[in-house]
C-alpha cells in the first residue's frame, strides 16, 4: 500500500459526499498539502509544497490533515475506523499519532 493509505480512503468516502466548496473551506491554508496526497480535495491541480526540510513537509501534512479533519468534524462528527493497522506503514502510523495528540 501507498503511504498514508488509510487516510486516503477515508477521506476519499467522505469527500464524495460533499459539494465542491466544502473540502477546501475545511482544508483552510493546508489545501497543498492536503492535495498531494489525496488529489480529489481539490478541483485544482495540487501546489508544489517545496520546503528546506523533510521534517518540516511532513509536519506541515500532519498539520493540514488534522486542520482537515478537525474542521470537518465541526459540522458533523467523524468517526474514523483504521482496521488491520497492524499493516499499516510507519507514515500512517506516525500521521495517527499526530492526530491523536
């Protein structure tokens, strides 16, 4: 699987669901990097996110999704089952601790 699979998916279902403007109202500032790794947020193409470290992409991702997700869950509640995570690769993982603290 892909990194960050399961966050994908999920938020794939769930962006089917919606209108147009609504994904990116929620993502706010993190469209970018919300867009590269899950293109359907986004009717545009995604931004290059170019930064001086790899340290600082992967928080700045961590950031927006959660930014996502938590603006998401204003309007309705989310509820999020990540199953088998045991087959999960260290990228999703690490993103589920993120959101998590």
């Amino acid at each position: 699987m892909p990194p960050y699979w399961p966050w994908v998916q999920a938020n794939r279902a769930r962006t089917q669901t919606l209108d147009s403007e609504t994904p990116k109202v929620e993502m706010g500032t993190g469209d970018a990097y919300c867009s590269e790794i899950i293109p359907e947020l986004s009717q545009e193409p995604p931004e290059s996110t170019s930064v001086d470290s790899p340290e600082l992409a992967r928080f700045s991702l961590f950031d927006s999704i959660t930014t996502l997700l938590k603006n998401a869950s204003e309007a309705q509640p989310i509820v999020i089952v990540l199953e088998d995570l045991y087959w999960a690769d260290n990228s999703t993982l690490l993103l589920l601790e993120f959101i998590g603290q």
